[in-house]
C-alpha cells in the first residue's frame, strides 16, 4: 500500500495537531479532520512526525553486523586501515549480503528511509561490492532505498585498473562517483580528479569525495574540488565527505570557503567523528550550504562502533558541536534528515508532494528527541508502514 492517513500527528515545527494524507507514495493533503475513504488510517495520538532519516554517508558494503564479533587489530592511520580491509575480509566472506541484509533491516526499523553507500571498487574483488549491496537491497523490496557510490577506497592511480572498475560499475547502474585525499592518500590531486569528474561527466553521474586531509592541504583541495564543480555546471550534485580541514582552519579562511560552496552548489556530508573538530554547522545552515550526517562503517573492520541509527548520530554530531540550546540541538536533526535528503537530491518534509516517508516518536519536542533517542514508533516508507515500535513490517 502507498496510501496512508496519519491523523493526530505533531509534525515537526508546529504544536497542532495535523493529519497527512499520502497518497502513491507522496504527501497529498495536510489539514486536520481530512477525509480516508478506503485508506488505511494510523492514529499517531500526537507523537512528534518527523520526516525520514537519511544516512547520508554510509559503507554499508563493509558491514559484518549480525556476524561474528571481530576485534579490531588495523594499523594505526588511513593506509593501516586500508591494508587491513583488503586483507582480512576474504577469510571473514566480505563483502555478504546477509550482513548487508542485516543492518539495511536495523537502519529501517531506527527509521532510516533513504541512504547514500559508498560501495568499495578494487582490482581485488572487482564488483561484488556493488552486486552484494544490490543483492541486499532487493531483498528488503523498497523497505529503503539506496544510492549507490563507486568508491576507491584502495586507491584510484595508485591502483591500475580500478578507473577501468568504476567505469563498468557507473555503466551497470551505480550513480555517482567516489574519490579520496586526492593530494594525501593520491599525491596527484588534478590527475585524480580528472578521472572523477571525466568518470561523472560521462555517465552524468553525481560526485562524493572523502577529503581527510586537513588543513591547509584540506583547503587547498576543497578549492580545486570547489572549482571543477563550477567549471562543469555541477551545483547540486558534488558532495565532499568527511572535509575535516573546514573545522581546522581560521574563522576568515572558513568564511571564505563557506562562500564559495554556496555558490558552487557543493554539500558536505559528516559523521561526527570523535577524532575531528566538528564542522561549523550553523555557519553552513546560515549560508544554505546542504549538510547531511551519515553513521559511516558500522560494525566493520574499520571500526567496532556504530548501530545504524541516525537519531542516534544527530546526537552525537549535537554533543561534537557542543549544541545545548533546543534550537541548535535541531540544526544536529537536520542533517541527519531534511539536510541529508538536500545532499542526496530527495524532497523530504511535509508539503505536497513530498515523499510519503515518515517518522513517529514519542517525544515533545525534536530536541527531546535526539536526546532521548525512543523506540521509533512508526515509520513510513513512500507511504507504507514498514516498521512498528523497532520492529520490521
């Protein structure tokens, strides 16, 4: 079913009760006593409505959750992770679409209606990363849906033969294309990223660069990655990840590049990393920067960490900004919904014409809700109920 009344809802915003009436899937009539005849109605007996999270920036590909517990023994910094992952996932049957399957079905049931995967494409396993994350989302048949990113997590020049990999990946349907540190993992930032945007511009495909880099070097590329997208006419389809160099730099230096991620049209997309100054979110918002949050690897040989819940990194990515105020404390949410649905090029909200994907929890404010984080008590998916109180429909 994609038509769906919810009554008595408390839509984020406004202390009313409302009802939303969705119909093939998109949000059809916002009102109050609004009529059902022959459509399923959910009483939500003023449970705070928020639109659908989206996980901005995932790798779901590398999950092992619902797997064994692996105790995390990478090398220290980004090649000892890199080595690590190449290595060790054979024996552990990486990438599996069951582990896939598993934590798909945990980002729904935390309320999860849209994600962004990064998906890894090397000369040592070619496209089953991509062929597993295919694989796992059919079998959760449009519980969520997912973009797909061919990403050269070892390496794009330094690694012959993984452009000809991209290529094939963009050409069976995946649709943006990956970098990373193309001047400090690379040490070839142009070369590097002419094959990114040629990638992109053949296959009218969008851009998401990791960019751990910080710093000056951190600057100088978001520059170089800021110019391309205005040179091709790409506003509203690069993303840089991570960009750590952003909440390092001195506050003209970071106006600076505020300014021209606006006029370029590029979004960022962030994790909250404990490792990292956090970036200056109420100065992107104030500039109409997209920012959206992402729960990067969980459960992976990257990390031990992470469960999939994107309330759960709005809180974290509050607590790194050091948000205390409700209306700071929103700014985390937004990212990890209305700001995460902008980078990934999805409407989400409440008008009509939105995607019917939808949220419901008990809590008063939205504040109250990243801070408490409760079960989610419903969630809607282009208008079909596909979770109930943390469990899958």
């Amino acid at each position: 079913m994609t038509d769906l009344l919810l009554r008595d809802a408390r839509i984020w915003g406004s202390d009313a009760l409302t009802d939303l009436l969705i119909r093939d899937g998109a949000v059809a009539a916002v009102g109050t006593d609004l009529a059902a005849d022959g459509v399923p109605v959910e009483g939500l007996g003023g449970k705070l409505l928020l639109p659908g999270f989206v996980d901005a920036h995932a790798h779901v590909d590398k999950t092992m959750w619902g797997g064994p517990w692996v105790p995390h023994d990478a090398g220290p910094g980004l090649q000892g992770k890199i080595r690590n992952g190449v290595a060790a996932r054979p024996a552990l049957g990486l990438p599996s679409a069951d582990y896939i399957t598993a934590l798909l079905r945990q980002m729904v049931v935390s309320g999860t209606t849209h994600a962004r995967s990064h998906v890894d494409v090397d000369t040592a396993m070619g496209l089953a990363a991509v062929e597993a994350v295919k694989e796992a989302v059919e079998r959760l048949e449009g519980r969520i849906t997912v973009d797909l990113v061919a990403f050269p997590q070892a390496g794009l020049l330094t690694a012959p033969g993984t452009a000809d990999l991209m290529d094939q990946a963009l050409a069976a349907g995946v649709g943006l294309v990956g970098g990373i540190d193309p001047a400090g993992l690379e040490n070839a930032p142009v070369e590097h990223l002419d094959v990114v945007f040629g990638l992109a511009g053949k296959y009218g495909a969008g851009v998401d660069i990791h960019l751990h880099d910080g710093g000056p070097l951190g600057v100088w590329q978001y520059d170089l990655i800021i110019e391309r997208a205005l040179a091709l006419g790409m506003h509203g389809r690069v993303t840089i990840s991570h960009g750590y160099a952003l909440g390092e730099v001195p506050a003209d230096v970071q106006a600076r590049v505020i300014a021209r991620l606006a006029e370029a049209g590029v979004s960022l997309a962030t994790v909250a990393p404990a490792s990292a100054p956090p970036l200056p979110l109420a100065a992107l918002r104030a500039a109409g920067v997209p920012v959206g949050a992402g729960n990067d690897g969980v459960r992976d040989l990257w990390s031990p960490y992470g469960n999939g819940d994107m309330l759960e990194r709005a809180l974290f990515l509050a607590q790194r900004s050091r948000f205390v105020r409700d209306e700071e404390i929103e700014i985390a949410l937004e990212a990890a919904t209305l700001g995460g649905a902008r980078v990934t090029g999805r409407r989400a909200g409440f008008a009509v014409g939105d995607p019917g994907d939808f949220v419901a929890v008990e809590a008063r404010t939205p504040a109250e809700a990243v801070c408490v984080r409760p079960v989610r008590s419903l969630v809607v998916k282009a208008g079909r109920v596909v979770a109930r109180e943390g469990r899958l429909v």
